[in-house]
C-alpha cells in the first residue's frame, strides 16, 4: 500500500467509526480511565467503562471491541477481565491488550501472560520493555521501558510467541503480525511526557479495529491516526498540561484535518 | 416565573453556595470523580468522594446533598451507597440518584431499581434510555440512549412510578415532579463530546438543591446553570479538550457573568 | 540559607530529578491519581500507580519514594499501604503521608494514625484541620479545613508528636521537623480552587525527597516549587480548568524558568 493509500485507508476508517459509534468496553485503569473515554468519544465512537463481574460478560457481548488494560490491576479486576474476554470472544468481538508494566512486578508479568493464554487476544499493545518482559527479555521500571532492545525484534518475538498482531510502541511503532512487519513514524516525545498516552494508544487500535477486519493494518492505522493527532497538538510545543487537551481537541478534528500526514512503511510482507 | 425571574432565582442560588460552601459528598464511578469534584468546587461548593462502608454514612449525615452514581458501579459500592444513603435520609440530606447505563447491563438497571426502591431519592437524572428503560420503556447501549421515546413522557412516567422530581437530559432538559413540568434549552451540543457530561448534570443538581428546598425549580436551576456555562465554554466552536477545561473555566465565572442565558420554560404546573 | 541559596539548591534538586527519573511509587485516590500522575512527570520522574497487595511491597522496594494518601481509602487499600510502606522502610526507601480528610470521618483519622505509628514516615503533609485532627485539634469537614488554629503550631505539635517531618499547607506553607521551622510563601489562591491540589503537593515532596537527604529542607522545595509553578499558571487569572492545565505546563518548565521566585524563610534553626 503507498502513503496515499493509506491515508485513504485511515479516512475510511474514521468515518465507519464516526458513523456506526460502535461501543468500546474498556477495563482499564484508574489513572487514565477519563482521557481513554475522552479519546473514544474523540474518534467518534462510545466508550464504556464496566468492571463488575456482574455484569462485564453482558458488556463486552454487544461491544465493537474490549480493550484490557493492566494499568492498576488487582486479582478481582483480572477474573472480570477474563469473564469479559470470554464473552468477546464467543461473540467474536476483538480483544485487546495493554499488560502496562509487565515486567516491573511478578503480579503484572503473570497477570498479562495468563490473559494471553486464556483469551484468543487479537491486538497485544506495550513498549519494548513491557512486551520484552513477556518474551523473556525487557527491562521495566515501574510502566516504563529501559534497556536498549531493538523494538523490532521484541514484537516478531511476541507475535510468534503468541500467535497475534503486536505492537511495540516509542519513537518507532513497530506492528507484527500475518507475515508482515509495519513501521508508523507518527507520533511526538510529548507524548512521553503525559500519562496515559500508552494507553491511549491502545484505545485507538480497539476502536479502528471495529472498522475493518485486516488486524494489523486497523492496528497501524490506530497507531497512525492517534500519532498524527499528537504532531499536531505539538505544534508550538505546548506545556504536556496544554497538549494533553490539545491532543484530545486534534484526535476530534481528525475526519476534518485529514489524514495525509500518516507514514506508515512496510517493513516485511505484502 | 418569568425569564427574569428564574436568572434571578438561579443568581440567588448560586450565591447561596458560594456563601455557605455545602459539602457535597458524592459516590460516583471513576471516569469522572475528578471533573465532578472540580465542578463542584466550580460551583464554590466543597467536594468530598468517599466510598468506604466504614464512614459513608458518617460523612452522608453531615453532607449538603449525597449525589450517587452509577457509572462503574460493584456489588459493594451499590451497599455502601445504601448506607450513605440510609444517613443522608435520616438527616434529611437531598439524594440525587444517576443511573449511568441503566438499561445496558441487568445489573445497572436493578442496582438502580434497588437504590429508587430502598432510598427516598429526590431527584432522579439521566438521558432518554436510562430513564426509560428504569420504566420498562428506553434503550440503551452502553451508557448512551439509542431510540425514539419522547423524553417528556419518559420524564413523567419516571416520576410518577417513583414518586420523586425527575430530570431527562438531552437536547432540550425535562424536569418532572411536584405538579410541574420544566424545559430546559440550555446546554450545547459539545457537552456530548466529553466524557462525564451528564454525571456533572448530575452534581450541578445536587449542589443547587443545597440552596432552597424547591426540589423542582433547583434542579432545573442546576441544569441551566449548567448549560449555560457550556454554551459560553463552547464559544468558537473548540475542540472537546479544549471545551472540558473552558466549561470549568466559565462554570466558576457564573456569578460574575451573570445567570441572564438561563431559558427555563414551564409547560405544566404553576 | 539566603534566598539565592534556596534557588540554587531548588534548581540542583530539580535536575537531579530530571536525570535520575526516579521512580515514585503512589497509593493515592481515585480522584487525583491522573493529575498526581501528570505531576510526577512533569518533574521529570516516573510515576507509578500500584495497589494490589501482591504487588506493592515489590514495587515499594525499588522506588525513589513511596506517596501514600487516604483521599478515597477503603480497608484493602490500608493493607496495601502497610505493606508496600514496610517494603519501602526495609529498603530505606522515604515515605510520605497525606491524610486527606482525617478529622471528617473516624475511619480517615484512625487509618491515618495507623500508618503513621506502624511506618516509619519521613514526611506527613496536610492541612491545619487534618494535621490538627491527627494530634488532637482542628476541624475538618469533608476535605477541607475550618477553624481558628495557628498552622505553625499545629505543624509543630505533629512534628514532636510523631517524630517526623510536618508540612502543614495553606496559604503559607509551614514545614517543621528536625528542629527547624521553615515558611514557603509561594503558592496561590487558584489552588484552592481545583480538586487534588493538596495531593499534587504532597507528590512533589515525594519526588524532591529523592534528590538529598534534608527531609525538611526538600519538602519545603517541594512546596515552594510546585507553588512558583502556581504563580505563574496562575498569571492573568484564568479559570480553574485553563489554571490546571496550565500549572502542569509550569512544573514541567521549571527547569528552565528557573527557581529565582522560591521564596522560604527560616523562622527556627539553622
């Protein structure tokens, strides 16, 4: 696919998500749980936060896509999201996964693998450090990655390690998955410089993923859209507290402001 | 009332607040515990959140108002908002009640049900769908109202089955209750485009219901107050990030720029 | 120490921050926990959310700090405080405590003087009705204080009482402990105004303490860094919601604005 087509691509699915507002479930954690709806709402699609065991698997059901999140887990949230990723899952609604800081404690590299080994997982989002962890390299401190791994090589890892698309986000975004490898060059380091913005990410991928089924490109352009959205809340270089509503603000305008800017390359594959 | 009345009426409350500074303890879901608590300080009123079994009945006996939400409902945030709600009660402490996704799970729709049957509530506020479907009619998919009732029928048929002043939001804002119903044109579309617009709806009412004992006209009071801080805040047409933080910005400019905009009309009662 | 002294010594501890990136380790509430986050990084440190008391000891052990707060607390959560606080003593990592409303339940004030007897707290930070509640005076109601009491004395009577650092905040800040007593006349009226105000200066004591071991020396630059970043976010009065975009924006600049405006007074010891 050539820059253009892309471009075109992302468009599409902006608009297929603007116009079917599917509904995202997330199961994520406290820190980011308003921007992640504020960013759903963003892409024109309809967040919904539900955590009780009551009632996820009924949620998750009639959702466009859940997306899981590890970000402030305890053992109760893990057993809902398993209650809820079954329920996806028969309902063949996709799964996404955030483990944020796997790696950093035991409870998180083990909550993130038994998610992985339970649910048929379609999107598995981290940084190198988080997605390094669960392939047996990575260094974590904390949610954040440290160590030199080429990001690259730690997505092929996980994707074949577990058998879907993966996602190594940071200055590169790397998507690995059905025998191709894509590089985003989207994106801005004040993204680094707010919570969150991981997650966020993921959040994008659960949502276009409603609007296509071609896994690692809706995960690309996810990436890409989200990424482009921060270019432009950058412009000036803002303080993060003014990019971060900025940010919102430009993901909204994204089906206005066009796509053009997004660079996305295949790497390996058709 | 005439126009000038209710800008009247609504300036006197809003003053009221600000002298008196009401507690308002409020038990609401984690998306928006921040705006609402933020609002509410907008509003010169002092926010507490507190959920623990241990002393939510303590603090609900010495609160304002109890404002109850909810939005990321548990089996036990459901029974400890039973016990705030028993203090608040019996210290004759107003109860709003937001039933966020009723509708979309059997266990919103019956949490709430329980809370209305077992909790003298006076204000019941949520859109169409929720509503609705606390009625046996409504739709809902997530947290938001699909479908085509009239909210002012929805609006009666809710307050005539509980017994309390009920608050339909959406374009055009019904209160029902007392003999009256209210219409509120207030408000603008952006508050659609953030997260926790109408859990803030939800405060405004339970704030103003601090300030006079017209359960009614208070809370069609904390809705146009509300709106009409929206309307300023989205002047220019800004992006949602941008409108989320100007609608706190222009909630706590409201006594100083006036209450003139609020549009409150009677369609039946006195 | 002079006032250029204090800059310097702020500045110094501002870039030991910045490249160390401490990882600072906070159990706070629901309600400031994206705004605490933010903060944190704004400093130019890690944070990190962590609360499931299979995790917490190990995530205690390997931060720069250790953040408690009791703004949302529930009897799980006190559990993992101890926990993750005994953690963070055996590895002589700092703790500090905000006993966000002790005085205004039973619950608060009892869990507050828990920790505080069963962890070696380094600092413990509040306002005059939470430090009062805790050694006998002060009034709280809800999270904010009311009464009379001179916030020097009631620093200092925490101070010999528990035998640590006290910063009793308000309009000016006083900190006491290891037989000084230090006034921070930096800060804001604004930030009475937003909700976690409180929190985010009890976070940037965390991340100061990280820098040198003066317990009493770098919570006062806490204080008075993160109260210049109020100044001047505070600049042209905007509206709450435009001022906590804006304070982030400032923490985040210090660095490079520069710490000339820190303005702490001796008023006992060295």
């Amino acid at each position: 696919m050539s820059g253009t087509n892309y471009a075109t691509a992302a468009i599409r699915s902006l608009t297929h998500v603007a116009v079917n507002q599917p509904l995202i479930h997330h199961i994520t954690n406290v820190v980011v749980t308003n921007d992640v709806a504020n960013l759903t709402l963003g892409y024109g699609a309809s967040p919904v936060m539900a955590y009780a065991p009551e009632e996820v698997a009924e949620m998750a059901a009639v959702a466009g896509a859940l997306c899981l999140n590890i970000g402030t887990l305890s053992a109760g949230e893990i057993e809902a999201m398993l209650l809820a990723g079954r329920a996806a899952a028969a309902a063949r609604v996709p799964i996404v996964l955030d483990p944020v800081g796997a790696g950093a404690t035991r409870f998180r590299t083990e909550s993130a693998l038994r998610l992985l080994h339970e649910l048929p997982i379609a999107v598995l989002r981290g940084n190198r450090g988080e997605i390094g962890a669960l392939v047996g390299s990575g260094k974590v401190r904390g949610v954040d990655a440290v160590g030199g791994e080429d990001p690259r090589k730690v997505a092929e890892a996980a994707a074949a390690r577990f058998g879907l698309v993966t996602a190594v986000t940071g200055p590169v975004d790397f998507v690995v998955g059905g025998g191709r490898t894509l590089a985003i060059h989207n994106g801005h380091p004040l993204l680094g410089r707010i919570t969150g913005s991981g997650c966020m990410a993921t959040a994008a991928i659960g949502i276009m993923l409603t609007a296509d089924r071609d896994i690692a490109l809706q995960t690309a352009l996810g990436l890409a859209t989200y990424g482009l959205a921060a270019e432009r809340a950058a412009a000036g270089e803002p303080g993060p507290g003014t990019f971060r509503a900025r940010l919102l603000d430009e993901v909204a305008a994204l089906r206005h402001t066009g796509t053009a800017g997004v660079r996305i390359e295949v790497e390996r594959g058709p």
